[in-house]
C-alpha cells in the first residue's frame, strides 16, 4: 500500500513503531499519545466523561 493511500490508523501505527525504535523518546514506550490514538471519537469522549463523573462524585461526597 503506498503512503498516499494509507488510512489514518495505519500511518499512526507506522509512526508509532518508528517512534519505538527511537529509545530516546519516552521512557517506556507508551504515553497518553498512544492511549487517545488508539480510540475512536467515541472512546475519548467516554473516558473524558468517566474522569469528569468521578471527578464531580468526589466532589460531593468528600466535601
């Protein structure tokens, strides 16, 4: 398949393997980058509304 014809998912896995042979540009190879790459729209959205439910729960009872 060439690059011009690659789908989003494929060139970000590209980037990410490339990224891995390179020691140097994280420590364990894996970061947030990766984690909302791997997810869809819908994925993200769902996280980012669990973090702010628990978030505002804590808020309530712990006050």
């Amino acid at each position: 398949m060439s690059k011009e014809r690659e789908t989003p998912e494929l060139r970000r896995e590209r980037l990410r393997q490339k990224e891995l042979n390179n020691p140097a540009s994280s420590i364990h190879g894996s970061n947030t980058s990766d984690l909302a790459g791997s997810l869809n729209w819908k994925g993200t959205g769902i996280i980012i509304l669990v973090i702010i439910a628990a978030f505002t729960i804590y808020a309530v009872f712990f006050r």
